[in-house]
C-alpha cells in the first residue's frame, strides 16, 4: 500500500493582511446565504443553532455526546427519538446535509431528520434511505447524494448525507432531528445538520461536502474545495490514490470554522494519523491511499 500526500499552501501573507481584523461569518463550507439552521454535535449536544438565527433545538429524548467520536470529533448518539428533539422557530427549506449514520432497530419509515410537515429524510428498511419515494420524502422530486456521489444505500455507515428537494416546503414549520411523524422512532448518530431555504449551487454544494467530509474522515467521490472554491485534493491528479482520504486543515477567515488539526480516515484498517497543531489558516495537508500492500509509503 502506497500513500499520496498532497499540501495545500496559499499565499499567506497577502491573505492575512487583506482579512486582518475583518474576519468573515461562519457558515458549513463558507456557504450562507439562505442557511436556515446549522447544528454541529462538537457543542457536546446538538442542540445550539449556528446559524444566527437562534432555532435552537428543544430536547426531552435521548441524546448523549460521545467525545472525540468521529475523527477526533464529539458526535451526538441518540435513542429512539421519536418527535422530542424539534426547533424552537418554524421555517421552510429545501436542502439538506448532514453527516449522520444509522445504529440499528429501525424499520421502514422511520426518520433520520424531517419537517413536521411530515416531509423528511427516512430509512427505506434495511440499508437505505428512501428515494425518490413519494411527496413525503425530503428528496422527492429532486436529488440525494452520499459522500458526494448520487445514491441512498448508507449501510449503517456514516454517511455525508445532501437531500435536495424539488421545492421548498410549502409552509413555516418545526424542523425536527430523529423520528418525526408519530411513531415512527429513529435510533442514530449525528456530526453536524445544515438545512437551507433553497439549493445551493454544485459549486457550493462541493464545498459544503469538502467541509464535512474533511473534518469528519470521510471519503468523497469528487473533488475536495475549500471555501474559496480552490481545489484542495484533484481526484484526476491523484489517481490511483482516492481511497481512505483523510487530512489536516485550517479555513477559518474564508469562513467555514473549519479547524482539523488532526485527522484519520474513518474507513477500518487506516492507519495515517496525522497531528499538527501549529496549521496556519488557509493550509492543507491530505492524503489518500492506493489498494496495494501495506509495505511501502511514498
């Protein structure tokens, strides 16, 4: 097994001295505008909005924080919620992403995370989430993605989960994380949740997925961008070596709130762990393996 390395250095200088004192809002990816809630489990409870627009959730169910759970991040397992774990504000939207995964005792229908609407993302029985399916499911009419790429087989992994649905939702109202149609219970593990009032562009949808799956160890089927839109890791210059990628990075004046000072991918038999506190901000480094034997490192 061989092991690519690829860094990413800009120019530090001119950067830091254009943005001293004027950093930039923090949104998933860089990306805002019409970011309607933004939740990341490393608060150690899921349930503060990040967004700014203080759609905190209200919870009376089972929720737990699992410290450095997730590549050396806390993630928020729960336990058959079942419509306790809502926003405080009702809103509208029509994307979805989410790194969440699945643990087991659930059945058709159950949801992952949804409206009250009864308009959501939910397990299809077995190893997928249901999509197209029909007007209740978030996805319908529109697209469902898994680590960047078309598809809703989750096989209880973890999973960078984008939903976009044909149109928004029709009316104002509560968003819910876990079950959210009456009985219909939802035992899962939750990163980090932003919805959005309308669909991001592929650009920026890249860079929201780059966002999560760097910092959570995933590996993505395209790409990696950072909030500029740079090409942080080329899938096409590296082939060969898009398997298990994993890396370090700082993208905190670009506005993502992206700081991974440590990273391994999630895959099982990884075993690169890389650690660098002093990152500067706007640096990379990321790494991502061929399927040979693990014998030589270049």
């Amino acid at each position: 097994m061989r092991y690519f390395i690829s860094t990413k250095l800009f120019a530090l200088l001119s950067i830091l001295t254009f943005t001293t004192g004027m950093l930039s809002a923090q949104n998933p990816g860089g990306v805002g505008g019409s970011l309607e809630i933004w939740l990341k489990g490393g608060n150690g409870n899921l349930l503060n909005d990040q967004s700014g627009n203080s759609r905190n959730i209200t919870n009376t169910g089972s929720m737990s924080p699992v410290a450095n759970g997730l590549n050396f991040n806390t993630f928020i397992s729960t336990n058959d919620l079942n419509r306790q774990a809502r926003t405080n504000a009702k809103f509208r939207g029509q994307a979805i992403f989410a790194v969440a995964r699945v643990t087991g005792g659930n059945n058709a229908n159950d949801g992952l995370l949804g409206f009250d609407v009864d308009k959501g993302i939910r397990e299809a029985g077995g190893n997928s989430y249901t999509h197209p399916g029909n007007a209740d499911d978030f996805s319908n009419g529109g697209s469902m993605r898994l680590n960047g790429a078309a598809g809703n087989n989750h096989a209880g992994q973890w999973r960078v989960i984008t939903a976009y649905r044909g149109a928004p939702t029709t009316i104002d109202t509560f968003f819910f994380v876990g079950g959210y149609f009456a009985g219909r219970r939802m035992n899962s593990d939750f990163a980090e949740i932003a919805v959005y009032g309308n669909t991001p562009s592929n650009a920026n949808r890249n860079k929201i997925e780059s966002y999560l799956a760097l910092k959570y160890g995933i590996t993505l089927g395209h790409n990696y961008t950072n909030a500029t839109g740079a090409v942080i890791w080329d899938r096409t210059t590296n082939t060969g070596y898009n398997n298990d990628i994993a890396g370090i990075g700082k993208d905190a004046n670009s506005g993502s709130g992206l700081n991974q000072p440590r990273s391994k991918s999630i895959n099982g038999g990884t075993i690169v762990d890389i650690q660098y506190t002093g990152i500067a901000n706007n640096q990379y480094l990321i790494w991502g393996r061929n399927t040979g034997a693990t014998n030589t490192f270049t």
